[in-house]
C-alpha cells in the first residue's frame, strides 16, 4: 500500500514524548474519518493505556464537495503517534474480539 509523503510538522509537534510510555512519538499520515462515529467499545481504558495511537484523525460531521461532485475536504493529515500506544491498542483490540 503506497501512503503519501507526510508534510513537514509544525515545530510545535516536533519531538513529542508519549507521556505513558515515555517513547518518542513518530510521524506518519494517518486517515481523516468524516461523520460522528460512537465511541469504541473500552473507550476510557483506551483513552488511558494508548492516548497516542493517533491510527486517524476525526473530521468531524460536514464535507466540502465541489461543483463537479468530487470531496474537496483533506482524506488525510500528519500525525504523531507512540509506537508502544499502537501495539497497546493492537492487543487491547485482539483481546476484546
């Protein structure tokens, strides 16, 4: 799968630390989610054992759409992520299926 080029960072997310890991946080772009999704099933245990997986980005409820139909809204944004936030979410989420 071919991701696009992360844009350079704001100075201000430059060289975060993940507060419960104490890891570096690193950059990618992850998916701009449009709509208002319910909150995922352990939504307060996520909130305090993996805060910064960051796998996407909430767009909120409203769209731009163009005159010819195509999504003028971003699909797609920088983020910082923990590593060890992710692979806690991995296994928070093989665990509760």
């Amino acid at each position: 799968m071919n991701l696009p080029i992360p844009r350079p960072l704001p100075n201000k997310m430059r060289k975060k630390v993940c507060k419960i890991h104490g890891t570096i946080m690193l950059s990618e772009v992850a998916k701009i989610a449009y709509g208002l999704p319910g909150p995922p099933i352990g939504y307060p245990d996520e909130m305090k054992r993996f805060p910064n997986a960051n796998t996407e980005v909430l767009g909120g409820c409203c769209i731009e759409i163009g005159d010819d139909g195509k999504l003028l809204s971003p699909t797609n944004e920088a983020v910082l992520y923990c590593p060890d936030c992710r692979q806690a979410q991995k296994e928070f989420q093989s665990s509760s299926n």
